[in-house]
C-alpha cells in the first residue's frame, strides 16, 4: 500500500469516557480514494489534560487500532493523533480538538508537537475546517515567542503562502499592518542570521502598505539594514523585482541601476529573462509574445 500505490490514510481518535476517565480510546483509519486500503504504521496519540500530557505509542494495523493504554485516564481536553511527528496521514481532529491546538499549540513546551500541530492544522485549513484568517492569526501570534527555528521556518512558509493564496483582499488589507510589524520585528530581533534572512524573506514577499514598500526601497538603496544580516546580490535583485512588482514610482530606474550592480553573469543573465515580464501595460506583455 505504501510502496505500489498513492496516497494516505485520514486518521481520527474516538475515545468514549465514563466519570471522568476514558474507558475506550481507537484509531480509525478510512481510504480518501474510497478504495477500501488499510495502512500499517507506528503511531503515537497525545492526550492533553489542564495541567499536563502523556503521549501513548499505538500501531495502526486495522480500519481501528485500540489504543489500550488509554484506560482510565482521566478525561482529557484533547487528543492529538500524531503528535509525535510519526507516521503519515491527514491526522482528522474532533472539533475539541481542533479548538485546543488554536488556542494552545504555540505556549507547547515540546518544539515537535508543536511542528506537528502546525502541519495539523494547516491540513485542517485545506479541508476548510479552520478559517485561514483564524489560522494566520494564531501563527502571527506564535512567531514572536517560536524558539525552534526549524519551527520559525515553517511557520514563516505557511505565512506567506496563507497570506496570497487563501485571504481575501480585504482580509489581506486588513492584516498586512500586522503581519509587517511581526515580521519586521523578526528579523531585527532573530537569534540567528539563517533566521533573520527567513524572516526578511517573507517580509519582502508580503509587504503591502506604503510604509512596508518604503521600507523594500530603503533596504535596496542601502539606506536600511537589518541588524546583522548582510544583502546578497541575489537579496537586492529580488528587491529591485519586488519594487517593479509594487509599482513604485521609479521602478524602471530601480530595475536600470540593479541590472548595472550585478557582477555575476548568470544571476544577469536570469535578471535580464525576468525584467522582460516587468511591464505597466497589457501591450508591453503582448510585444514580449
């Protein structure tokens, strides 16, 4: 199953309690393709309670796999089915659950849970179960504390992805202050140089408001900086691109001056490929084609 055919199982934890205590906790594994598969792996399911969690190791072998550990323990305010970053499904949480992890994934102690829960949850948004605006919301509220920077980067990627591809214009108006300040304030503040650059990145990718662009602008004419985290070539290429994109007053001497600054004869070579995209008018694409 694994091997010979495409895709993965969606797994959901039931668990029925009684006074209190948990009397029956399951996995059940269902074939998206309506195919009727069953896959066999290691999973470990976490129970979150109000002051601790215990994560409980379990082998998925049927359509359900009891999780007998379970056992009267105390009633827990979530289950999260792959916690541990173990295994390969669409990990499906119960509504509960689902409310947990948004309110508490990003205070976790453990980095791994937390890179897990995120994965989760950016599942649970495709399947239109969290609303993107809520999702980017929680994330733009975990960046500022995030300590783990493989953690900081994929926050960071579902960002940016989040931000053009599923919020509405409007929605995206309305956040950009946000995202911006968060961003920036990354980058000036990021433990790391690997970690700045990724939050410059995405700071470049959606800057929006004119005080964003302004900032874009002073960055490439060296008028800004970010506390220790040099330019490359290739970082003032793509702001001179972004500036273009943005339509800032004097792109096209943006674009004269970073063509003249390139020293390295491919990156001229991709740049000179790039700027011919680059028009203000429908009838400048058309004379490229």
């Amino acid at each position: 199953t694994w091997v010979e055919e495409p895709g993965r199982p969606t797994v959901r934890a039931d668990h029925v309690e009684s006074r209190g205590h948990v009397t029956t906790l399951s996995l059940a594994q269902t074939d998206p393709g309506h195919g009727g598969r069953v896959w066999d792996e290691h999973l470990a399911v976490r129970l979150f309670f109000p002051d601790s969690g215990t994560s409980l190791a379990t082998r998925l072998t049927a359509r359900t796999s009891p999780v007998s550990a379970a056992r009267g323990l105390p009633a827990p305010e979530a289950v999260f089915p792959g916690a541990a970053g173990l295994g390969y499904a669409r990990f499906a949480l119960d509504s509960a659950s689902r409310t947990y992890l948004l309110g508490h994934l990003s205070q976790m102690d453990d980095p791994l849970v937390r890179g897990a829960g995120w994965v989760t949850l950016w599942d649970a948004m495709l399947e239109g179960e969290v609303r993107p605006m809520v999702l980017l919301g929680r994330l733009l509220n975990a960046l500022p504390a995030e300590d783990n920077e493989l953690d900081a980067q994929r926050v960071l990627a579902y960002l940016d992805d989040g931000y053009w591809r599923y919020l509405t214009a409007e929605e995206r108006r309305a956040l950009a202050p946000r995202v911006e300040a968060v961003l920036w304030n990354g980058a000036a503040g990021a433990a790391t140089p690997s970690l700045a650059a990724a939050y410059f990145h995405t700071f470049v990718s959606t800057a929006l408001t004119p005080d964003a662009v302004h900032r874009l602008r002073a960055l490439w004419a060296g008028e800004d900086s970010i506390p220790g985290l040099a330019l490359s070539e290739s970082d003032l290429t793509r702001l001179a691109l972004q500036l273009a994109v943005r339509g800032v007053p004097d792109w096209r001497a943006v674009l004269d001056s970073q063509a003249a600054r390139i020293r390295n004869p491919d990156r001229r070579a991709e740049f000179a490929f790039l700027r011919a995209a680059l028009h203000d008018t429908p009838a400048g694409l058309l004379r490229i084609g």
